[in-house]
C-alpha cells in the first residue's frame, strides 16, 4: 500500500534507521513498478534523514546488533536509491526539483565509498563500478544523472521543445559533476563517468568534449583512472558513432595497451570487448577497412583475440533472424576478405583466427559460392574451423550445385584436426553429402566421394561402406 505509507512517511521520523530503510525500500519498489504515491512527505523524510550524523553512538559494526542497521548510512544509499528510481520513471513532480536536490547534494559528499574498499578485487574491470553501485556517495551520483535527464524531459514538456544541449539550464548539476570529476580521488565514482558517457554526449555535447581528457585520462600517471572509466564505458555499452567522435583517440589508446601486463582474465574481457566494438564500428560504417583502429588492432591482438573476434562478427551474422540488408552483408564479405589477405602475409599466425570462419558459413546468410570458396581457402591453412559439426551439416543441407566443392571441403574437415566423436556426431550429414555425391553427375564429384568413403574406412569409421554398394 503504498500511497498509504507514503502519506504516513512523517511518522518515520524519529525511529530507528533500520525501519525508515525498509520503508524505502518498499517505496522504491513500488517505484520500479510505476506505482504512484505523494513524494512531498516522503522527500520530507528522506530530507530529515540526511540532516542526522551519519553514525550512531554505540554502534559500529554490523555484526554487533544483527536486526539493526549499525548507522545511518545503508538508509542514505536507499534514499538515493529511491530517488534516482523516481525520477527515471518521472514519477516525482517538477515542482518538487529544489527539494530533490537539497537531498541528494549532501549525499554526493557521503564519505561511501571509502579507499580500503576499492583495494578489493582491483583487478577486476568491472570491480570500480560494482563498488560505485552499491555505495551512497555512488548511488547519490547515479541519482545526479537521472535528475538531469528528468529537468531536460520536464522543461521540454513545459516548453513544447527541447531545451539546448547544456548543462547550463541546471548548473547545481554541472557544479557536483566537475567536482567530483577534478577532486574525488575514488576509483569507484570516476568508473560513473565512463559507465553515463553515451549520455553525458547526449546531456551537453560541449561539456563532454572539454571534459574528455578528465574523464578518460591519456597520461600513464592517471592510467588508474582511464583503466576505471573505459572499463565501465567498453563493458557494458554497445559502440555508437556519436560516442566514437569524442573516444577515437582512446580506443586507439586502449589498442596501443593491448598485451601489456595485467590480469589475464581482465585481459580477457576488456580486449574481447575492444574487438566487439570495432567489429560493431565496423558494421554500422563508422570505420572502414583502412581506418587505423581496425588494421592496428589485428596486427596488435593475440591469435586467440583476433579469432573471438571474427567469431562475434559471424555469431553476430548467424544470430540474426531478420533479414540483413545486402550492402551490410557486403562490407561483411569485404572484412573477411581484408582479413584472409592479412593472414596471407603469415599464415601460421593467423590458423586461429581463420577457423573463426565456420560461424561465418553456418550463418547461411552469404551466397553459396562465396562460402564454399572461403570455407576451402580457409581449410587449407587452418586445417579446421570452429562449429566442425555444424559446418558438415551446413555442407550437407546445401543445395546440390557444387558437389565437387562440398566433398572437397569435407574432405579436409575430415583429414585435418577434426576429433573422432565430432566425425560420430555428423555421420548422418557426412553420409547425407556422401551419397548425394556419390549419385551425382558430376563424375569428379563421384571420384572424391568414394576416395574419402574409403578413408573414413581406414579410421575404422566402417559404417559408411554400405554408402559404394549402393552405387
């Protein structure tokens, strides 16, 4: 019942923090679900909250009192919790913005999240902004970002137009921004900015230029705090072109610092990400072919990195149900061909990322002979492709034009590093494209097929030999 608590929230006053946090939390619940109550005393409450000292005399650690908070600070973070939930959901009147941010400008000040913390699990990329989430001073800012955005949403209804890109129609937001940015020594707040930047280009696209070079800091002095902020920005947003005009020279950046010693499972996840980017860059016609980002990082990447890459680029193609637009498919084509002439150069380097192919032809989504040429070209130098299994059935259910080619693909499937069980796992399409081959009028087709009938008979693999007895 939530407008009924809500319009109670005054009698909260008083008891014991443990109590006035569960009634937030109930409240921004009901906010997650666009259920409607009066801020006004319920900001009233939350405004008396931040008013009292932060700690408790008698209390310190929560293991003391196990049913009690030990001070006031878990309510703080709920309190931002619960406002940042009201505005995005445009659920806190306009009338009440002054009030609004006489709460959540002192907690912008709360001293959560503390150094020791940030020590923890400082290898993890994504560590900075799981510490940032869940600590008041973090959450307060979150906050600071969602009442911009509700201003700029009110003020556009208000004025029937949308207000200019600037910071400048809310300066109590820009003042706490470039505080924090220029004067918070944590880690954990700096990843806020990087995690919000797609929407501080969008909230005022003058300010997010000045302010770059504070944000994602080039200098190898200040690497902690780009590493924190392109964590949260390459982690968890896909790549947009308007972002790339302000990040170009960092994503070069983060290219330059590929392999250099870290953790190997951040290592990992960062550069994994950094390829994904590209390759998404890459389809949308932000970069090209000859852009810099995209050669320099194929020739910095590890073998294993380049192959996770082309890998997403087919997953990416193989995992789309609707319709791909014939130009798109085109640049795709174009990448793998740019790719096969690089690996050319040093084919024993780049086997990994050739065998990434075989989700590229599994897709279906390329024309037949342009798959089947490239599946070969590839099965030369890789001796395998990735998703073996899927790429015999892939071969089995083609149409029956080109049955030399397909026999010849499977033929080197077979001979190169493909496992027994896999050879298990297929036999039906091998034994579908076998005999599909060995009926064909293509007499060549016919040769090769009962050429690997036998082979596979030599490995033992003996049930394909009734396949020449019917002939």
């Amino acid at each position: 019942e939530p407008e009924r608590f809500a319009a109670k929230a005054n009698l909260f006053q008083g008891l014991d923090p443990t109590y006035v946090r569960a009634l937030l939390s109930g409240l921004r619940e009901a906010a997650s679900s666009k259920k409607t109550f009066p801020w006004e005393p319920v900001l009233s409450l939350c405004l008396w909250v931040v008013e009292q000292p932060r700690d408790i005399e008698g209390r310190g650690k929560p293991s003391a009192f196990l049913d009690v908070d030990p001070h006031w600070g878990w309510t703080r973070t709920e309190i931002a919790r619960l406002i940042a939930k009201g505005l995005e959901k445009d659920l806190v009147e306009f009338s009440l913005r002054e009030r609004v941010w006489q709460i959540l400008a002192p907690l912008t000040e709360d001293i959560d999240p503390v150094p020791k913390y940030e020590e923890i699990d400082k290898d993890r990329p994504e560590s900075p902004l799981e510490i940032a989430i869940n600590s008041t001073r973090g959450e307060a800012l979150e906050a600071v970002f969602h009442y911009a955005f509700w201003i700029r949403r009110n003020l556009k209804e208000q004025e029937k137009e949308t207000p200019r890109q600037s910071l400048d129609i809310m300066p109590e937001v820009r003042e706490v921004l470039e505080k924090h940015l220029t004067q918070d020594p944590s880690l954990a707040i700096r990843s806020l900015y990087g995690f919000w930047f797609p929407w501080i280009t969008s909230l005022d696209p003058g300010w997010a230029k000045e302010k770059v070079s504070l944000i994602f800091p080039v200098e190898e002095s200040q690497k902690p705090f780009f590493d924190a902020s392109w964590a949260a920005y390459i982690m968890y947003h896909s790549p947009h072109p308007e972002a790339l005009k302000f990040l170009r020279q960092r994503y070069a950046l983060a290219i330059e610092r590929m392999g250099e010693p870290k953790n190997e499972g951040a290592a990992h996840a960062l550069e994994g990400r950094l390829g994904e980017h590209l390759v998404i860059l890459y389809g949308m016609k932000a970069i090209d072919l000859e852009d810099p980002l995209l050669s320099r990082f194929f020739e910095k990447a590890s073998p294993s990195l380049r192959k996770r890459t082309l890998e997403f680029a087919g997953k990416s193609v193989w995992n789309k149900k609707e319709s791909i637009p014939p130009e798109t498919l085109e640049r795709f084509k174009r990448l793998w061909e740019w790719y096969m002439e690089l690996a050319g150069h040093n084919p024993q380097e780049h086997q990994e990322g050739l065998s990434a192919f075989g989700w590229w032809f599994i897709s279906g989504k390329f024309d037949d002979k342009w798959a089947i040429d490239n599946l070969s070209r590839v099965l030369d130098i890789a001796k395998e492709v990735e998703a073996a299994e899927r790429v015999i059935q892939g071969l089995a259910e083609f149409t029956e034009q080109m049955p030399l080619e397909r026999v010849r693909c499977l033929r080197k499937i077979v001979e190169g590093k493909l496992k027994g069980w896999e050879i298990l796992f297929a036999k039906d399409s091998i034994r579908h494209l076998l005999s599909q081959a060995l009926k064909s009028e293509d007499t060549e087709a016919a040769k090769e097929a009962r050429k690997l009938v036998s082979y596979l008979c030599s490995w033992g693999y003996t049930e394909f030999n009734d396949l020449l007895k019917t002939i």
